[in-house]
C-alpha cells in the first residue's frame, strides 16, 4: 500500500488504491502508500494510519510503522495485504539529484497471517519544486499460488502553499473488492509540524465511491 515520504504515519485516509490485477480480487499494500525516505543518521519514526471508509462493506483500519536511519528502511504493516495479516519489511534508501530529487527505496518483505508468502516491492517519489509523484508498489507472492497479486498506489500532488497538498491518485486494494481494477481518485493532505493529515476519495464519479481518512505522526 508507500513524503510520503518524509514518511508519513498516516491514520485513516485512503479511498483510491492505485492500479492492477488485485483489486477485485485481492488485498494489497497501501503502504505503503508511503514513499519520501530522505536519509538521515538519526532515527526517523513514522506511524501512518489508514480508516477505509466502504459503501456496503464493513470498515477497517491498516496501521504502519515505518522506521528509516540512513539508507536503512524497516516496515511493519498490518491489514495491507489481506485482513488480519501482517507483513515486515526491509528496504534500502537512496536519491540522487537535487532539483530533481528522486528518492527510492527497493524493499522486500515476508507475509503471514490470512496470505503468507513473500513480496519484494519498491516506494519511489520523484519532487521538482511544489509537483510531487510518488508511488508504492509490490508483487506478493503467496504460498497459495492463487492468492498471489500486484499491488500499486500512484499519487501525483501540488503544494500552493507548504502545509496543503492537492493532487490525483489511483488504487488497487486486495482487503476489499469492487468491480473496478483501477480505482482512480482526488486526495487532500494536510500538514502541521509532525502531523499529517490526508483525506482519499475514490470512485467519486461512479455508484460505489469509497474514503480513506489517513493519520501519520512523525518523530
């Protein structure tokens, strides 16, 4: 599921999950919806929150902690890939350019719970003045060769001013199905200090649009 990545902790914010195979059939990751490691000597902790917010399905919430010191990335995920699943993470952080910043961070990760298998997967974000594209992306493969998918949330936001972002997103989601592959939507984020609060919506143009409220606290 990856600023994102100065690696927000987000709590409950999420309505489209970006593109591919999994979404009427599977669960994926958001979290990642989570890219923007930028590399530090010091200890970074990031709490991210998502409340999915689903016409004619029951709701729910996918905690993430991200941890980053250096180029080291640790992950711990829980409700991503599947419902009452967790996964853990490593990564290795790294950019280049300045202008043009791309930061990325290739990961791999185990999964148990409901699906168990493994996913290597990657959380990219690319920043050229107040335009940011980010996206987080993986392939997990399970144990159980049919619960196997790919998983991807590309977002595309604009900063007006430096606590407001506005911007495009889109969304595969395994936890819960529609009929759409892709669910495309708009997002909100707002920011204050080490707080980060996000609004998703998605499908809002068709008859089953759905939210996700994300929370991050960073420290």
């Amino acid at each position: 599921m990856p600023s994102k990545r100065t690696l927000q902790l987000a709590a409950f914010l999420s309505i489209v999950s970006p593109a591919s195979h999994a979404l009427a059939q599977k669960m994926s990751p958001h979290p990642a919806h989570h890219p923007h490691h930028r590399r530090t000597q010091l200890w970074e902790f990031n709490l991210v929150t998502d409340g999915y917010i689903i016409p004619n399905q029951q709701g729910y919430a996918n905690p993430n902690l991200l941890v980053d010191h250096g180029v080291l990335h640790l992950e711990a995920r829980y409700n991503s890939e599947n419902f009452r699943t967790g996964s853990a993470w490593v990564g290795y952080n790294f950019s280049v350019g300045k202008k043009l910043l791309l930061e990325a961070t290739p990961i791999v990760g185990g999964v148990f719970g409901r699906t168990n298998g493994i996913a290597p997967g990657c959380e990219a974000t690319l920043t050229w003045k107040k335009l940011q594209a980010s996206i987080s992306s993986e392939y997990v493969f399970a144990t159980n060769k049919a619960d196997s998918f790919y998983y991807d949330w590309p977002e595309v936001t604009y900063a007006p001013i430096d606590w407001l972002k506005l911007g495009l997103v889109s969304q595969s989601n395994k936890p819960y199905q529609t009929s759409f592959t892709i669910q495309p939507g708009f997002l909100i984020d707002v920011s204050h200090k080490n707080i980060e609060f996000t609004s998703y919506f998605f499908n809002v143009a068709r008859t089953n649009p759905s939210v996700v409220l994300e929370l991050g606290l960073s420290f």
